[in-house]
C-alpha cells in the first residue's frame, strides 16, 4: 500500500521526464527510496492528458491491472482526496463473463456490487436498456487535486526542461543526463522521443454538459454505445465523452470543437434520454497514447543504458500512476521485477489498433 508521506531528499540522483501524474508519482517514489529527483517538463505540471483527465479511478479493468488499481484507491483514499459515488457499467455482451469476474474479484475485496439488467439495477427512468449490467462504487479524484498534492512537495525540483536523444543518451536543453537514471514518463511524447514501436497515438477528448432538467447521479460508463458520463457539480451539470480518434500528429490531439458534443450526446440519448436536452459548454482534449495489448509500458528502454520509460497509461492514467510507477521504481531497486506483459520489448512484436485497458477485458 502507497503511504503519503512528506518529501524527502537523499544523496543520489535521478532524473524524470513529465511533470504529469505518471511523471510526478514516479518521482515521488524515487525520492521514497532516497534519490535526489530532478523533474523536468516543457511546458507546466499537468500538462497533457493529466489536467484534462475526466478523474475516474476505474476499477472496470483486466484482472492483471486489478491489484494496481486498487493500490491507486488506496492512495488517494490516504491522501482525501476521494469521492465516491454509484457507477453503472454496461460491458459488451462478448465481453460480459470477462467483467464479471472482474466484478467477483472487487466484491472479494468487500466492495458492493450488483448485477442484472439496466432496468433492473436503476429504476429511475434516467437510463434505459435490457443489456446485463454491473452496477458498483466507483470513485472520482480531482486530478488538478493531485498534481497540486504531489507538487507542492516537490516544487523546487521541477526545472523547465526539453528533452532529446542523441546516440542513445538523454540531453535536457542540450545537457547529457548522464550522472544518474532517467525516468521517461511524458505521455506520447515518450514515444516521439525514444522512438518505440507498437504504440499508438490517439486523442482523448470529453464535453462539459447541462442541463435545465435533473441529469443522472451516477457515472454511466457504456461499452455498448460507446460513452461515458460523469455527474459534477450538482444533478445538472456532467462531463459526457465518446469514441477516440487516432492521430498522425501528437500536438493535434489539442484540438477539439465543442460542437462534436451534439454526436455523443446523440449516441448516448439511446440509453440515457436526458441526454437530448444537455447541452454543452466546455469542451477539452489531449493526446493520449496505449499499446495494441491495451497494457501500459513499464521498465528499461531496450538499447538504453540507465533510461526507463513509464508511459502507454491513457484512459487509465490517473489509476494506475501511483502503484505502477512504484513497481517501476521498486525494478530499478532491484527489489522486485515488471511483468512480462507490461515491458517495453514486448512492443516490438504488436500489430493493430489501439486498444485501451477497459477493452483488453478478455485479453
């Protein structure tokens, strides 16, 4: 379990890439091991997918991320930042059995669900449908929250930096990074600059809505119609988003026009009627960036001495950054080892579409 503690410094340095939440919790565990960290980032902390993050810890995950998610729970829950509220997870009917242990493994660790059809498990009128469903606790965490928590004990060491590889070697703003380890962990940028295969960039994007009438309390997360929505700021006002798109460009993963809302809203009308009457009033997007596999890249940059990258976290990001940038710092320690499934060498041999954690179900 992920203790919070206060900031500590030790004699030996290590450097990290991002200041976002992959980058930050990476280094807030080196500096738990007694590393000097030395942040760099381009741009401000949270930059990217992290300040844009929707801000739902997901526990709708492959069995092999459970326990990792559940690790991120527990961190947050220790540092108050936590919300909890009902959550109604509609899975694809193909993918149902593969949810449902997954909902077995949650109920073993005390956590409620139930199951049944949509209609049966919410009778309220506000969302609809004869699909199986799970409804379940979810929680929901600030992620500015976060990155403020992380940041105000370790702001004196993020530098404003641009990284670049040259012959296998890491240079910050033309400087060689050579006097300690480097942890990677910028998002699809890791990607643009180590150069890895197998992963895809796409971009994220989500729609703040309201609405006149009383809008659904809890999060709805629908994998057969292909949106998500979460409740904020009172029973009429929401965050709703849809499909991703993939990108040839990372920076173009920023753009996003409000009026893309009006086709989610229309998909989503199909199960929650209300959705007809939301309109939108906010729209956000970031580049995001996932393996074929839907796994995340832990571990050491094949053909790179002393360089590890934390990065493939998209859509599962702000859950997974607190336990699984642990288990890559506890690696470099040598105290324990990253899954196989989970390491970067395993990308070189991936085909396919992007594939988020929450589809790799039955992977």
């Amino acid at each position: 379990m992920i203790q919070v503690q206060n900031w500590t410094v030790g004699s030996r340095r290590a450097y990290v890439i991002g200041a976002g939440l992959a980058g930050l919790w990476t280094a807030w565990n080196l500096a738990q091991e007694g590393h000097e960290v030395i942040i760099y980032e381009a741009h401000e902390p949270g930059y990217g997918a992290s300040s844009r993050a929707v801000g739902i810890v997901s526990l709708q995950l492959p069995l092999k991320l459970l326990g990792y998610a559940l690790e991120g729970l527990r961190a947050y829950k220790s540092m108050g930042l936590v919300r909890e509220t009902m959550s109604l997870w509609i899975p694809r009917p193909e993918v149902f059995e593969c949810a449902l242990s997954v909902a077995r493994e949650l109920e073993r660790h005390g956590m409620p669900i139930s199951i049944g059809t949509v209609e049966e498990l919410i009778n309220q009128g506000t969302v609809n449908g004869d699909e199986r469903a799970i409804l379940m606790v979810q929680a929901i965490v600030d992620p500015g929250d976060v990155i403020n928590a992380l940041y105000s004990k370790m702001a004196a060491w993020i530098v404003e930096g641009s990284a670049t590889v040259r012959d296998g070697m890491v240079l910050v703003n033309g400087r060689p990074l050579d006097d300690g380890p480097v942890f990677i962990a910028s998002g699809p940028w890791s990607t643009d600059l180590l150069g890895l295969r197998g992963l895809r960039t796409y971009r994220c994007s989500a729609f703040g809505v309201e609405s006149d009438d009383e809008l659904p309390g809890l999060i709805v997360e629908d994998d057969i119609m292909s949106f998500y929505y979460v409740p904020e700021g009172g029973r009429r006002r929401g965050i709703i988003a849809g499909p991703d798109e993939p990108l040839n460009l990372t920076n173009e993963g920023f753009r996003v026009n409000i009026y893309e809302a009006y086709d989610v809203l229309e998909a989503a009308s199909k199960r929650m009627p209300s959705a007809l009457g939301m309109r939108p009033v906010s729209a956000w997007a970031a580049p995001c960036v996932v393996a074929p596999d839907g796994m995340p890249a832990v571990g050491e940059v094949p053909g790179m001495n002393n360089v590890y990258v934390f990065t493939g976290l998209n859509g599962a990001g702000l859950t997974l950054a607190p336990a699984l940038s642990k288990l890559l710092v506890d690696a470099f320690e040598g105290v324990s080892q990253v899954p196989q499934f989970m390491r970067p060498e395993r990308l070189e041999r991936l085909n396919g579409d992007f594939l988020e954690p929450f589809d790799a179900l039955c992977a």
